[in-house]
C-alpha cells in the first residue's frame, strides 16, 4: 500500500468512516480451507431477476442505494496484513450500479447466458471494492434483466434472496415518493458474527471436535489428485432434470418412510459415487443455512457454514434401511454443526495441494427461501444461480422446480469431461429409478 493510501486509510479509521473487524468464521473458511485464491472469480455468486415492463433506471439504482445503506455486509472490503486478514466495515457506500443496452445480434438466449457470466466472473478489488455489482441488462423497449454478482465473502445462497427482497421493498418506497430510510435489518452482519465469536469458546469448539474426531477418523478420498491440479476459474456447470415421474415417486418414498427429500437424494447419490468411484465410504459436503439466530432471517453476509456427512454404502442392506441411516446420521450431523474452520484445524487435515480439507465432493438441496418478486406494473421471474464454489472438485445441486427436480452439475475440468458428468447424472437416475421402484430390495441387487 502506498504512502497515499495509507495516509487515507489512518484518516478513515480516525474519523470512524471505517471500522476494523475479524474475519467472520465463514469468512475465515475463504481464507484458509479453500484451494482457490480469495480473489478468483469462482468465489462469485449471482442471481438474474427477469423483467418485462418498464423499470427506469434511476429509480432502480435508488432502490439498490436504500439496500446498501441497510445492510452493512455491502459495505465490507479486506484490508490484507502480514499476520491476518481484516474486514473494513465502511460507514456509507455507493451503489454500484450500471445499464447495459443490447444490439439486436445479442439478444439471445446464448448470448444473454455469456453476458451473465461476463458480468459474474469480472475480478472484484478486495481491498477498495464494493465486492457486488447490479447491472440491468436491456433486451428491448419492456424487457430487461438485473444480474446480481457478489462475491462469496461478503454474501451465501440466502443473502441473494434477501437482496432481491429488499430491492423489492425499496423500489415500492421510491415508487411511492418516500424520504424516510428502509427500517434497520433487526440484526447486523457484524452483531450477528459477534454473537458467534462470543458462543464458539475453546470450550464449545472441543465439545463439538469430539463428536466429529471419531466419525470423520480416516475418512477416504474418493480419487487422487492430478500431478499439476488446476483450480483457477468457474467450475463446469452443467443443468439438467429429473423428470416429473421419478420425482413424483421419490417424493412418495420419503412419504412412507418419513425421511426427507435431502436424505433420499443424498442417499442415492452415496449409492451413486460408490458404484461410479468403487469406494465404499463416502464423504461429501453439504451446505448448512446457520440462520437460527433471531434476527438473522433478514441480514445480508456469508453466514452460511458447511457440513460433513460420511456414509458406509453396504451392498447388502435394502435402500430403506440404507435411507433410515442416513436421514439419523444426517440430523446428527446437523445437530453438532461447527464452524468449517475449525472443523478442519481440529482434524489437523493437511490435504494434499489442490484439495479441500475433509472432501471434495459438494452435495446440496437448495431449499433457502425464494422470496416473491412483485413489482407494481411489471412480470418478474427470479432465478437463483447456483451457488457452488471452487473448493470442490465435484458438486450436484438439486432444486425443487414444481413437478420436476433441477440438478446443476459442478465439476473441474482437469479432472473430469463433460462426457463424464454425462455418465455420472445417468448413473444417479438410474439408481434414483431403481431405488423408487425396489425400496425393499438390497443394494447390491441395483442393475444401475
């Protein structure tokens, strides 16, 4: 940092413009679990609002300013230091804020898909951010897209329903002329990782680390890691379906067996990963909301952690047996929930370079809430992009979608082809099929 800079910075600080703070445990996660540099564009997340109607501008980036002045979590940068880390929480922020309009030859739908990742994968300054962006993407005269883009140290999977639900409510406050701010959000991000800090004493971090020394204790690796592994950049993303039928009959399974649709997804994928890798015991992670905290429904920041769930496919137990498993094991798991960072330093798990501690395979249901868009005059649909970061070289993400089941597949493309994840999602659906139509049979019976 410059003479300048630093200069600057001293003044900021002295006059309360910008206070200093740890890093966050989720924060701490980005900083010293993942195999990716902070900084790389694979740690961004997004989420697209589409729009037919008119939004002017302008009152669009005043709605976003209102945002920015609610929730403190789009007001942090890093200030990197020799030892350690600091958030800089900055008192006041600009919206960030730019229109893109579109010449007829790239209004399509390809064309749209790569202006989303252009908008997504453009580098954040961790130092001097803001680290988000909204640009409003024009089609024509009445339609148009938001694309939201924050990086993962400042935002999780909920925090970009939260966004979308203030915009909403304070595009209503502009639209109706009012001078007053949003209310306060009933718990910051910064009192809500105080809170945190204050609960994880060394004390609870041991209670917790002994639950998870003896199930995590040797745990494999489902492949080896590549001489030369490379995990700069987005992971392959690849959407496809369970169609309407098998997820019909998986959901009447969880019925019967009063399991969960997590629990049987989860299962068959164990099942899946068993037969596609010959490795028995499986481990994968799982994401895990953290929003218990009252007052934390509404707050914007990476709150979320990420869970373990280690699971022993045994070709002679019947799946429901097999599911009964681990819906108790997955409950378990959730129950003793710990910060990942923790988790990893108190596995002492040194991984060999280019992997995650503990596993790398990322398994997910997403099922945070997708807040009702509704703007006055206009039709808004929302869709959540996947949240998957580069720490793992392996991820499926199921999402609810009415009759049907989405699956977005992640992968690294040193390690795998697309033909591959091809291979790999008919294996699951197959497994899923036969698991739905022979519950009461054992698992080494599967044809799959």
């Amino acid at each position: 940092m410059s003479g300048e800079k630093r200069a600057r910075l001293k003044q900021m600080l002295e006059s309360g413009e910008i206070r200093l703070q740890p890093l966050s445990f989720p924060q701490r996660e980005l900083w010293e679990t993942t195999p990716v540099p902070v900084g790389d564009p694979a740690n961004h997340i997004c989420s697209v609002i589409y729009v037919r109607g008119s939004l002017p501008a302008e009152l669009c980036r005043a709605s976003i300013q209102r945002v920015v002045e609610r929730q403190s979590a789009l007001r942090i940068t890093f200030l990197p230091g020799k030892d350690r880390t600091l958030q800089m929480v900055r008192n006041t922020g600009e919206a960030n804020f730019k229109v893109r309009e579109l010449a007829p030859e790239q209004r399509s739908d390809e064309a749209i898909e790569e202006i989303i990742q252009e908008i997504v994968l453009e580098p954040f300054d961790l130092m001097h951010g803001p680290l988000y962006r909204v640009e409003m993407v024009r089609r024509s005269a009445d339609e148009l897209l938001l694309v939201f883009a924050v990086h993962h140290s400042i935002a999780d999977g909920w925090t970009l329903g939260v966004f979308v639900q203030d915009l909403c409510a304070a595009y209503v406050q502009e639209l109706m002329g009012l001078s007053e701010p949003m209310p306060p959000v009933p718990m910051t991000y910064g009192a809500w990782d105080a809170a945190e800090r204050a609960f994880w004493t060394p004390a609870e971090v041991e209670r917790c680390a002994s639950f998870w020394k003896p199930k995590l204790e040797g745990a494999p690796r489902l492949w080896s890691p590549p001489a030369s592994p490379s995990h700069t950049g987005p992971l392959q993303r690849w959407v496809t379906h369970i169609p309407a039928d098998l997820t019909s009959a998986v959901r009447e399974v969880v019925k019967k067996t009063h399991a969960t649709l997590f629990s049987a997804l989860l299962t068959v994928f164990q099942i899946t990963l068993n037969k596609w890798t010959k490795v028995a015991d499986v481990t994968v992670g799982t994401p895990f909301a953290n929003r218990n905290r009252a007052g934390v429904k509404e707050t914007m920041g990476y709150v979320a952690g990420v869970v373990p769930l280690r699971g022993q496919v045994k070709g002679d137990q019947r799946f429901v047996d097999a599911l009964r498993e681990v819906h108790e094991s997955t409950m378990d798991s959730f129950a003793n929930f710990m910060p990942f960072a923790e988790l990893a330093a108190a596995m002492q798990d040194k991984p060999a370079s280019g992997h995650n501690p503990i596993f790398d395979v990322r398994f997910a249901l997403q099922n945070h809430p997708v807040p009702d868009v509704n703007l006055p005059g206009m039709s808004v649909k929302l869709r959540m992009r996947s949240t998957g970061t580069a720490r793992f070289d392996l991820g499926c993400e199921v999402t609810e979608e009415n009759e049907t089941l989405e699956i977005v597949w992640l992968s690294r493309a040193s390690l795998f082809t697309h033909a591959e994840v091809e291979s790999l999602n008919t294996l699951y659906q197959n497994v899923l099929a036969e698991a739905c139509r022979s519950p009461e049979d054992r698992i080494a019976n599967f044809k799959s």
